[in-house]
C-alpha cells in the first residue's frame, strides 16, 4: 500500500507510511491527508510541461573523471534560485561514480533527504513547480582527462576529453576553447572514425536529391557526390571544423600546435553537448484564448 500511494502521489516513503497509519490504511484518505499535508504535491504538478532548468558539470580532482547534468523546471526564474542550483551541483557530484541508469541514479541516497527521487520529489513541494531529472552522462576514460565550459548561466554544457600525459591544469586553455567550439559549432562527431553509417547514408540520398533539383545530370552525380559528402563531414565532426578562435587552422591544427607547444601530445578523444530543453516541446500558452 506505501508502495502504491508512492507511486500515486510522489510523496516520501515515510510520510506515506504515517498517512496510512492514520487514516486506517483508506487510500483516498490517506491521498487526502497527503494533500493537506503539501506532501502530494508533486502528483499535481507531474502534467506540466518542464522545459527550462540548468545544465551542470562535475570533475574529480585530478579531472580524470567528468559528468554532466540536465535538470529541467517549468520557469527560468526558478532555474536560477539558489536552492534548485545547489541540487543539480550535487546531483552533477553524484553522477561522477554513477551507473549510467537512471532508474539506479533516482534510488541512490541524496544527502539526509533519502533517495534522489525523495528529495526531487521535496523540491517540487516545495519550490511549488515541476521538475525532471532528465539524463546524465559521465566519463573515466584512461588516459583522459576532461575539461568543461558553461555557456549562458548553465543552459549548455560541454564536457571534452583529451588524451594527453598531460596534467588538467596544462591543458586547461586548449580544452576550454575545444569545449567552447563544441558549445557554439554544436559538431555531431569527433571525427570521421565516429560518424554513423545510417546517418551518412541518410544525408547522401539528401545531396543527390539536392543537385538532382538543382538540374545536375545524373551521370555527373559519381563525381560530384564525394566532394560534396566531404564538405559535410567538415562541418559536423569537431576535429575538422574551423577553428571559431582562428578561422586559419581546423579544430585539429590547433590542437596539435597547442600540443607542439606543450611538449605532450594531445587528442580529442571524446565530447558530449547538454543544451537545456532540446528536443522537449514547449506548451504554447494562448492567454486570449483562455
């Protein structure tokens, strides 16, 4: 029955336990007590649509690991309260030795609150809005160390690992401003070894059907495809983009003069980009209407 009246209403373990006890185990009572209460609140809340928040990052000290966060509310102004940032810095903490599972990540224990999905769920109560826990990710690669930039008061996150002898403190400025291309040029691959076949299948029949419209001849198409196919390729892996700092070099050429500069060579061996709100549909609010 705690277990049911949990997943009714997102109230805590414990405070359904005591509702039930004092209601005699009648469930609607005891959902209504929870509501009196301003425990069940988040069950309200659950249908609204959550599509601002803050992206967060976390790095152990000898930067040899990284994670990084989305956790979603429905307003901006509430992204920005202290209280709400100090939970997704937490959360970031924890996600650095998490599995990559979600579920496991809401049942592990948050601080003296219970478990993550407890404290969430306290939030909502009590900052009155609803809130997503939407994903995480976090790296350990050997022989990596990892660097971050936070763009616009954390609604995109760039985490980039570089593989290098190198100490994090030493390669610091090159990994941010990697970090900082992948925030602005927003690349879908390191290089062309990562590149999805499916995807580059898909953007070839695009091309064709492209010069196609634009009049070329089909017999010219063999020739045509490979150059245009390459041209793409430049602008969606981060290791042959422009360099945004530098339009002379690629992404590479500076990554390799900064390494030439260090002594230690460097490659950037892996990236991920969290933008705030990506791909969730807004609800359109329509006052005249209402």
């Amino acid at each position: 029955m705690v277990k049911e009246l949990r997943e009714m209403t997102g109230a805590g373990m414990m405070d359904c336990k005591n509702v039930l006890v004092e209601a005699d185990g009648d469930m609607d009572k005891a959902v209504e007590l929870l509501r009196e209460k301003g425990l069940a609140k988040a069950a309200k809340k659950a249908g609204r649509v959550a599509a601002e928040g803050l992206v967060k990052l976390a790095f152990s000290d000898d930067a040899k690991k990284a994670a990084v966060i989305e956790v979603n509310s429905e307003t901006d102004f509430v992204a920005k309260n202290d209280e709400f940032v100090d939970f997704v810095q937490t959360l970031a903490n924890m996600a650095i030795d998490a599995e990559p599972d979600m579920d496991k990540f809401m049942q592990l224990q948050y601080t003296d609150e219970g478990t993550v999905q407890e404290a969430l769920n306290n939030k909502i109560a009590k900052i009155g809005e609803n809130m997503n826990i939407r994903r995480f990710a976090n790296f350990s690669q050997p022989g990596c160390v990892y660097v971050g930039y936070v763009h616009g008061a954390g609604k995109i996150g760039v985490i980039v690992g570089l593989e290098t002898e190198a100490s994090a403190a030493e390669v610091e400025v090159v990994g941010k401003d990697v970090a900082m291309q992948v925030a602005s040029m927003s690349p879908k691959f390191v290089d062309d070894t990562e590149v999805d076949a499916d995807w580059l299948e898909e953007e070839k029949k695009i091309a064709v059907q492209q010069l196609l419209n634009e009049g070329k001849p089909e017999a010219m198409l063999e020739r045509i495809i490979p150059g245009k196919m390459k041209a793409i390729l430049k602008e969606v892996c981060l290791v042959d983009q422009k360099f945004v700092k530098n339009g002379d070099l690629t992404v590479k050429q500076y990554v390799d003069e900064a390494a030439k500069e260090l002594g230690k060579p460097i490659r950037v061996a892996s990236m991920v980009r969290f933008e705030v709100g990506e791909g969730i549909e807004k609800k359109e609010e329509n006052f005249a209407e209402e």
